[in-house]
C-alpha cells in the first residue's frame, strides 16, 4: 500500500493567514485611525457588559485565500521529499555561504 504524504489542510492555513491579519500592525493601526468606530455609521466600538460592538476590519481589495494558499503550499509546504533537517549550525552555515535556497 503506498504511504500517504501529510498535506496540511487548507483551514489551518486559512485559520493561520486570519490570525497574522488580526494580530498585525497594520490592523491596529486602522482601527486607530478611526478611533475604534465604524468608518460607515459612526458606531464605537465597546466590551461593556450589555452593550458589545465588535469593530471589524474588512479588506476593501478582495483577499485572494485560494491563490494564497497555493503559493504557501507551492513555496513553503512542499513535500516532506524536498525539506532537508539540520542542526541550527548547519542551517547557520549553510546560509552563510550565501546559497540560494531556502
């Protein structure tokens, strides 16, 4: 029987892509421009007790998941035939050399 190659699925990197977003800089810094509040009402955004407003921060450009995770398993998730292990010195080293791989 042949061996099934371990293919991470496309919700955890979807789930990992959402997570970066909502984590980075540039979010906070456009909920900050607009001072927590809806850029379309004028609602603040608030975690009172009773009285939660969730501010949301939407791409005005499409974000392209699908094309995104192909590239992420085109560059970064490839098959486990393409990875090589080392020892952090040896990876320090082999990038010293200035090789241009990954």
């Amino acid at each position: 029987m042949a061996r099934k190659l371990p293919i991470t699925p496309s919700f955890r990197i979807r789930s990992k892509l959402s997570m970066l977003f909502t984590q980075s800089r540039e979010r906070a810094a456009a909920v900050k421009r607009t001072g927590n509040c809806c850029e379309r009402c004028g609602q603040k955004g608030s975690r009172a007790k009773g009285r939660v407003v969730k501010i949301e921060v939407h791409h005005k450009v499409p974000t392209p998941y699908k094309e995104l995770i192909d590239m992420i398993r085109e560059v970064l998730l490839v098959s486990p035939d393409e990875l090589e292990v080392l020892c952090k010195e040896c990876h320090v080293k082999h990038h010293s050399k200035g090789e241009s791989d990954a």
